[in-house]
C-alpha cells in the first residue's frame, strides 16, 4: 500500500478535473439540488484548476498510484479539497489539509481560511477550524448555495493570549482611509482569531481578519469606498490602560482604535 503527496503539475490537468467532477456528483446531492450541483461543476473547470495553480499550491494525494485527493492553498485561503468517496474517512483528507497547513506556514501564514458545505463541518471542526458565520450564495432566482466560512490560526501560542476583544466595540479614531474615520468596529474573537465586522456598514460585506500574536493584531482587511474596493494587510499594537480596556495603535503609539463598550 503506497500512499504520497505530490505537487500538481499541468500534465495532471483533465486527471484532477475528472475526480473534482465524480466527487461533486456522488457527495454534494446529498445537500445540494441539480442546478446547484451544475454551477459547482461549472465552477471547478480546467481553466479554474490551472488558475489556483498558477496562483498557488496545488496537492495530489495518490493512492497506490490511483489519484484519491487534491487540495489547493492560494494565499491563506484552501480551496478545492476533494476526496473520492471511496477513498474517506481513512485519512486523505486529513493528510492533505496538514500537508496545505505546513505549505502554508512555510509561507509565513499566520491563519487560514476556507468554505465548507454543511456535512463538512465536523471534519474541519476537529482539524481546529472555528466557523465564522453562515453564507448564503444566489446562483439564480430559484437556487442558491449554503455554505460555512471558517478559519484556523497557525500561530502556536494562542492559548496564550491574554487579549480578550470577543463582542468588544472600538471605534476608529485615525485611518489612511478617511471614509472610515468614527466607524465602529465589532470584533468576534475566537481564541487568537480575530474577525471585525462593521455593524453601520453591512451592506459593503467588509471585514478584518487576523490573529493576535504576543502584544499585536494582525489583519487582512476589506473596504468599499463608492465602487474601489480597498484590500491589504495592518498590523496594530494592542495596549491596555489602568482600567483593562484596550486600545490600537500604530508602531508610534499613535491611537488608531478606541474602545467604546461591550456589545
């Protein structure tokens, strides 16, 4: 019985694409209609399987030298993990999501971030993802998709944190981006995952993300401004005053966000 991961190349193309496709059809009608399961198919195509590789990672696990699994990683999200229904609850899938992680934090990650479908949910859940809320994508007028959002620190000293921002609201005192300056910040914490949301401006989905690690915040952000989208990354230095109330700074102690009360 052999069994290794190896790194995708173009020559696997139509092999992937043909388990992505027989994996989507056997497993997602359990959850899924027909329609729905047609815009998954039309969303894994060759041309998006050659686009995750050129833009990240891409792994095959093979299985006595049958392809059982794939995953890809492109930044900090992990996207495409299929397994065939044959080859789960064995390992596979496991194997290949701590072999993206590894990927990943050789890549300097701190956190990841991925979609579930619902009967996922547990399998991430034990590989330590937390769900950071329930989407819901409209394919057409009739179908739409449920999935979970999740994400997963990599930073190893999170039960060390001794910052507590869960359902604590700040608000923006000083911003490069002036359209959020007096916005208020909810935060949702999770261990050392940190997610921010902005209660006064849902329509926009916009969003912090990130980690504590030690005294700072590290965050990937999302804004909207008119029709420019604004995306990138900040690190802030967490401080607490003599009544344990927490404020960000920037690297000159300039106050960035304040803390206003707890939700």
């Amino acid at each position: 019985m052999e069994k290794k991961i190896v790194a995708f190349k173009e020559e696997y193309t139509d092999l992937l694409y043909e388990l992505i496709g027989s994996t989507i059809k056997k497993i997602y009608s359990s959850e899924y209609n027909d329609e729905v399961i047609k815009y998954f198919l039309s969303y894994n195509t060759p041309d998006h399987i050659l686009k995750d590789f050129k833009e990240g990672y891409t792994a095959l696990y093979f299985f006595d030298n049958k392809l059982a699994g794939s995953g890809c990683l492109v930044d900090k999200n992990i996207r495409r993990l299929f397994v065939l229904p044959e080859y789960q609850r064995i390992g596979v899938g496991t194997e290949i999501m701590k072999h993206l992680e590894h990927k990943a934090i050789s890549n300097n990650q701190n956190f990841l971030e991925l979609y579930s479908m619902t009967l996922s949910r547990e399998f991430y859940i034990k590989l330590g993802y937390s769900i950071l809320g329930l989407c819901n994508y409209g394919i057409d007028i009739t179908n739409s998709a449920n999935y979970i959002r999740m994400a997963k620190s990599l930073v190893s000293d999170e039960f060390q944190n001794p910052y507590h921002l869960n359902n604590k609201k700040f608000k923006i005192k000083d911003s490069v981006f002036s359209f959020l300056i007096g916005e208020e910040v909810l935060f949702i914490q999770q261990n050392n995952l940190v997610r921010a949301i902005f209660p006064k401006r849902k329509k926009y989905n916009e969003e912090l993300i990130g980690i504590i690690s030690n005294d700072y915040l590290n965050l990937d952000y999302y804004f909207v401004n008119g029709y420019i989208n604004y995306s990138g990354q900040g690190k802030y230095k967490l401080l607490k005053n003599r009544k344990k109330e927490i404020s960000l700074v920037d690297e000159n102690n300039y106050l960035l966000f304040y803390y206003v009360e707890k939700r």
